[in-house]
C-alpha cells in the first residue's frame, strides 16, 4: 500500500479500452530490482484535465476492476496543465511497498478522480539486475552471417508482426460487429418484455371485466328470482280470488285460462333462462381453463426471458474478458514493437562491431606476418607477439559472448513471437464461441416471438368468445325485459279484477276448475315442495350462499374474492412479484428493476 491512509476512488466496472491512450508512459523498464525505490515517468495529453485526486497504481497483469491495485501513490496535476503541451512528470514507489521477486508481470496505471483508467504501460516484472542482461559494456563482435541471420529473423518476425496486427484488427471489427448483434438482441428483448407486459394488462383487463360481468350477473340473477317470487306470489293470489269469483262470475273463465297459460309461459322461459344459465357457467368454466393454461404459457414465457438475460449476461462478461485479452495482446505488440526496435538498434552496433572485426582480423593478419618476420629479431619482438596473442584471445572470447547473447534474443523473440500465436489462436476460439452463443440465442427468440404470437391468438379467441357471451347476456336482458313487460300486464289484469264488483254469486261453483295450491318456501332448502318453481330457486339460493362462503383473501394484497377455489388463489397470488429476501411486493416494478431489486440483496 501507499503511505497514505486515505484508500483512492476505485471503480467495480470493468473500464472500457478507449482512454487508454491519455496518460503515455515513458521510459518503462523490461525489470525493476524489489529492493530499491521506483521512478515512473509519464506525459499527460490534452484530452485529459488532471485532479488532484488522480492517483498512479501498479497493477498484476489480468486486473479486472480498478479496485485490484497492488500499491499506489498520489499524482500532483502540473502547474502548465492549461497548456496545449505538457511536461513530463514522474512519481516514485518506496522500495518497501513494492512487490517482491514472484516472476509475476505488472503494469503502471493513470487512474481518474472518478475510478477510471486514463493509461497503461507495458508490462514489466521485479527481478534483480543479475538476471535481467549481462552487462552492457562488452565489446560486441559477430560475423557476417550471424548478421545476416539476425536480420532475416527480424524481416521474419516484422512480417509476423504485421500479419498479427492485420488479425488482430480483423477480430476487434468481429468484436464491434457482435456489439451491434448484442444491442439488437437487447432491443428485441426490451420489446418482447413490452409486448409481454400488454398482455399481461390486457389479461388483467379480462379479467377484471370477468369479475364485472361475474357480478353484474349474480345481480341480475338475484333480482330475476326475487322477480319470480314476486311473480308466483301474485300467480297464487290471482289463483285464490279466480277461484272464489268463479261461481259469481263466468265471463272471467277464459281471462283466468290465459292467465295460467302466460304463467306456463313464463315457467317456460325462466327454464329456459336457467339452461342458458347452466350452460354460461360450463363456458365460464371452459374459459376459466383456457385462462390458467395461457397463464401457465405466460410463466414459462418469463422464465425463458430471465434464462436470456443471464445469456446476455454471460455474453457481456465473455465480451468484456475478450477486450482484456485483446488490450493485453495490444500491449504485447507494442511490447514487441518496442524489442524489435531496440533489436534494429544492436542489429546496428553489431554491425559495426562486425566491421571493427574485420578491421581487427586484418591487423591480426597483418600483425602475423610482422612476426613470422621479425623472430630473429630478439626479445623485444617477441614480448610484442604475446601482447598481440593476448589481445587476439581477448577479442575472440567477446565475439563469442556477443554470439551468445545474440543466439538468446533470438530465442526470446521466437518464444514471444509463438506467444502471441497461441493468444491469438484462443481469441479466435472465442470469437467461433460467441458466434454459436448468438446463434443459440437467435433460435431462442424465434421461438419466444412464435409462442407470443400464439397467446395472441389465444387471447383474440378469448376475446371473441367474451363477445358472443355479451351478445348472449343482451338476448337474456332483452327477454327479461318482456318477462318484465309481462308481469306488469297481469298485474294491470288482477287490479282490473280488483276493482270488478262482486255482486253476482252463482249459487254452484265450477266443477272444473280446481283451486291453485298456494307455493310456499320450506324452511329447509334441501326439501323440495310443489311449486314447479321451487327446486329452481331453491338451487338459486344454495349456490349464493355457497359463494358467499366461499370468500377466499389474499394474503400479499388483502383482497378478497368470492366464489373461487384454492388453486385459483394459489396462482393469484404467484402473480405478485414478491421479494424474497424482504417480502416487499413489487407490482409496480417492471420486470428489470424488480430483478435489480432482488439482485441488490445478494450483493
């Protein structure tokens, strides 16, 4: 950690590739020696104002978040940060907050005041000097052939270069092609969430034009019954005088004949309203269980949708460990960039090293031939041929040092070089996998639009069968009416007899005209009795207080419903959203803040 208690703005979202670029790091060592002081130098560009709240982290290479800095120290913003050219600036890490020798690599990053990355170096690791290079004072001396070797190798490797740029290139406009998909795929599920959200409220609206007419209904029942009643009252009532005026007055015989035939009539007709009744329930009950199966798509449609936002989950987690590797790959190419610059360079010094050889070789030769000459000459001379033996060996031990080192670049751009192969070879993987995850999601929402297109259909056969049940109910209103009209002239026909005198008596009754037996209601229901209206509205009533027994109570909501069963109060109340951590009901939610909601729990 740095020496300041204060902990820096971090950020948990993965940051995204294009800032990058902002802060440029200068001067980045391959190695760092763990147990001394660090200087990181930096340039800020002028698309970036700094903060004073701006830090400059060391990373482990494979961060995912801004939160996983090893250390960190404060950056100062320059005084000339108002300038169109900035300075150069630097910060340096204590030696006892770094990291220790692991062989591990790790990165520099500029981070905002905000959490976000504004730069990154190349990698680099803590190593000692010892290991890093042998020392870079040794006079280089190689032949020409190793040169040119060295440079077919660079050519080789610049081509390899070039050639993993191109696909590297190649595979981010795959990656913003499937961007684009992703966003699409997205926008199809944010309407299929609309479209299943109006189906829901137009099954809501049924349903609650059901319960009207469900009730409307019982109203209507309820009075025609007390209707029926008031009717069979005055039926016996008319009975009992017709009876009594009978024996006064003969002329009435035929008025009372069409009354017991209007009162057959309207037995008829109220039989046949209840078998209308009967059969309106069969339907209601049909169509009560076309509404749970719909209902039962509709839940299997959701789950198919939560399984497609953990699809696009999973997809954005892939797509953004892919960038990773791809901005990792970018910082290995300019890694290599880099070496094969450096390598240019002492492609250069070994050139002219090769040339001093030649130049050494030839005054060797030279000086060989000046001592197979003058070996008569004493011992001068011959102190002279063993300085130039000496100086011969010493240059021939440098040449092979030189050959060494050179024979280990190699080796280490090769191995660089069979790295980024293999890296590339897994994006491309990748890529072949995301492909086949977009097309599984793709025959996915064609399945779903087919099943929407299904409970559309459902729901229109729903709503054409509500229709013909209100055409119905209005052919029931129109005969309740004439029931109506009906009752009002019969009574109109026994105040008339009300209001006829009573003064002609025949001294014998008609004996073929029976008295009507009066219709009473027995105190059991269960009991049946000799009106042939009362079984009838003895089951009237048996089903309305059945139903008003039958109040079934929500327990999220607190509403009641008569008349229901327990399976149907059951699947009620798996309509609520609920949370399941804190029981809250999310009704008024759409389905994303709801799983955002019940997601904040588990965080």
């Amino acid at each position: 950690m740095s020496e300041g208690a204060e902990e820096p703005p971090t950020s948990a979202v993965m940051p995204g590739s294009s800032t990058y670029s902002q802060v440029v790091f200068n001067n980045v060592g391959q190695a760092y020696p763990p147990d001394s002081a660090v200087k990181c130098e930096y340039t800020v560009t002028t698309q970036f104002k700094p903060n004073r709240r701006d830090w400059l982290g060391i990373f482990r290479v494979g961060w995912s978040t801004t939160r996983d800095y090893y250390t960190f120290v404060w950056v100062a913003p320059p005084a000339d940060s108002e300038g169109e050219a900035l300075k150069e600036q630097q910060v340096v890490f204590q030696a006892y907050y770094l990291p220790k020798e692991d062989g591990e690599f790790y990165q520099f990053c500029y981070v905002d005041c905000s959490g976000q990355v504004r730069g990154a170096s190349t990698p680099f690791r803590f190593q000692n000097s010892s290991d890093c290079s042998l020392e870079a004072d040794l006079l280089v001396i190689t032949t020409q052939e190793q040169v040119e070797q060295v440079e077919k190798e660079k050519a080789d490797l610049q081509r390899e270069a070039d050639s993993q740029r191109e696909t590297i290139a190649i595979l981010q406009g795959e990656l913003e092609d499937r961007l684009l998909e992703l966003r699409r795929l997205r926008d199809s599920n944010a309407e299929l969430g609309e479209t299943l959200a109006k189906l829901q409220q137009e099954k809501a609206t049924l349903e609650r034009g059901r319960e009207e007419e469900k009730e409307q209904w019982e109203r209507e029942k309820a009075q025609l019954v007390a209707e029926h009643e008031a009717a069979t009252a005055q039926c016996v009532v008319v009975k009992q005088k017709l009876s009594q005026s009978c024996g006064e007055q003969k002329g009435f015989l035929q008025e009372k004949e069409e009354l017991q035939q209007s009162v057959k009539t309207l037995q008829e007709k109220y039989e046949r309203a209840l078998a209308k009744i009967a059969e309106q329930r069969q339907e209601k009950d049909e169509l009560r269980g076309r509404t749970e199966e719909q209902e039962a798509e509709i839940a299997r449609l959701k789950n198919k949708l939560r399984e497609l936002d953990q699809e696009l989950k999973r997809a954005r987690e892939e797509l953004r460990s892919q960038e990773d590797r791809v901005q990792l790959l970018q910082v290995d190419l300019q890694s290599s960039q880099k070496e094969a610059v450096k390598l240019a360079g002492e492609l250069r010094a070994a050139r002219a090293a090769a040339e001093e050889g030649e130049r050494l070789r030839s005054e060797v030769h030279v000086l060989r031939r000046s001592l197979s000459e003058k070996e008569e000459m004493g011992d001068s001379a011959s102190e002279q041929s063993e300085a130039l033996s000496r100086q011969l060996q010493e240059l021939t031990g440098q040449l092979a040092v030189e050959k060494q080192r050179a024979g280990q670049q190699c080796e280490e751009l090769k191995r660089a070089g069979e790295r980024l192969r293999v890296e590339l070879t897994e994006s491309q993987e990748q890529l072949k996998y995301w492909t086949r995850g977009y097309e599984k999601i793709k025959e996915m929402n064609s399945k779903v639009e087919i099943q929407l297109m299904e409970a559309r259909q459902s729901l229109e056969e729903q709503a054409s069968q509500t229709q013909f049940l209100t055409m119905e109910k209005e052919e029931l209103a129109e005969e309740k009416k004439a029931l109506v009209s009906r009752l009002e002239r019969l009574q109109e026909e026994i105040a008339h007899l009300q209001r006829s005198p009573a003064s002609i008596t025949l001294q014998h009754p008609n004996p073929y005209v029976l008295p009507a037996p009066i219709a009473t209601v027995p105190a059991n229901p269960d009991l049946t009795y000799e009106s042939p209206y009362g079984p009838a509205v003895s089951l009237l009533r048996e089903t309305h207080s059945r139903a008003e027994d039958e109040v079934k109570l929500c327990q999220y909501c607190q509403e009641q419903f008569p008349g229901i069963s327990q399976e149907e109060l059951e699947e009620h109340e798996q309509s609520h959203k609920v949370c399941p951590f804190c029981s809250l009901i999310c009704d008024a939610l759409e389905q994303q803040e709801f799983e955002d909601h019940v997601y904040a729990h588990e965080e």
